[in-house]
C-alpha cells in the first residue's frame, strides 16, 4: 500500500481483522492486517493494509505507530473488530481516547 500523508484526515470509524493466506502446498500462512476507514462524511476507505504474519499487540501497534507518523493525529470514534484481537490493546497505547466494539457474530445467517 503507498505510503499516502494522513495529515488532516479524521476517521469516525475503524474496522479492523486480520487475514490469512495460505501459500502453495500449505506450509506457510501469511497475514495481512486490514483497516478500514469512514470519515465524517460517510466515505470509507483503505487505511492500513499492513503484512504480518500474526495479529500480535505489536503488530498493530506498528501500523497504528506508521498512521500517527503519517499524520493521523487522532483515532477514530470507535474501532470495531473481533474478539481474537491483539487490536484492543495496541489501540489503547496508540489512540487512547477511541472507543470499541467487538462485532456480534452472525451464526447460521
């Protein structure tokens, strides 16, 4: 993902997962970590697109860490995600003030 200037942007809402591949023969699973973004006016976008191969606390940290040095000064409003989530805590160290929310989990849709 380029490396775009987040200078002025403002996020209402995150939400974030992780994802995994699996490489040919399966040996290997490698993630990416996914936020998306809405800003005050509705508009979503890509805002962190990020390789790791675990959803760690650091790992989050890292990306949450590159967005503040590319200028998003504050957190979104609210962040949601699921609950298998280093997130929760890496977004506390990062941008404080957000509030979350685990996604309720629709079974047998």
């Amino acid at each position: 993902m380029a490396r775009c200037s987040l200078v002025g942007k403002r996020y209402v809402y995150f939400w974030v997962d992780g994802v995994y591949c699996e490489t040919r023969g399966g040996e290997t699973r490698h993630g990416i970590l996914v936020i998306i973004g809405a800003d005050t006016t509705g508009h979503k976008a890509l805002v962190g697109l990020w390789d790791s191969y675990r959803e760690s606390a650091q790992s989050w940290k890292e990306l949450l860490l590159d967005f503040k040095s590319r200028g998003l000064a504050r957190g979104p409003a609210l962040a949601m995600g699921d609950g298998a989530l280093d997130f929760w805590k890496a977004l506390r160290q990062v941008y404080g003030q957000t509030r979350w929310q685990r996604c309720a989990e629709v079974i047998g849709a």
